[in-house]
C-alpha cells in the first residue's frame, strides 16, 4: 500500500512512519556530511542546505518530470 493510500486507512501509523523516514534521512545526509568533511572530500561541491525560499524551484523541477506535487503552507498557533 502506497503511502498516500495508507494516510486514509492508517493516519497515525503512516505518519509515525513517514517521520521516521525524514528522521533517517536527515540523520544519513549529516553522517555522509561529516565523513566527507572527514576525508576533506566536499571541495566546490558543499554547499548549505536548501532553505524554505529554494522550495518554489524544487516544486517546479519536480513537475517538470510529470510528478504531481500538492504544497500546503501551515502556519502553529503560537497562542
């Protein structure tokens, strides 16, 4: 069951899950971070990490190749 599938039948679940995933994610891209640091590997090709103002660009980019993409802006109630 693909995940967007799994979000009507199983929503805690799913979203527990897919934390994760961003969670491991995040976690491998610092880890390869630090070894190429390590190794003195990142040369011209480090760069900071994309902010919110890059996700207009990678929104487009990804429609380019045909992927539906639905973007929802949420503000916390800070009350």
């Amino acid at each position: 069951m693909g995940g967007e599938a799994a979000l009507d039948v199983e929503p805690a679940e799913t979203r527990a899950a897919l934390a994760a995933i961003v969670h491991t994610g995040r976690e491998s891209l610092a880890d390869m971070r630090r070894v190429l640091g390590a190794l003195g590997e990142v040369g011209d090709a480090w760069h900071p990490q994309p902010g919110l103002a890059q996700l207009p660009a990678l929104v487009d980019q990804v429609r380019r190749t045909g992927t539906h993409v639905r973007t929802e802006r949420r503000t916390a109630d800070r009350g």
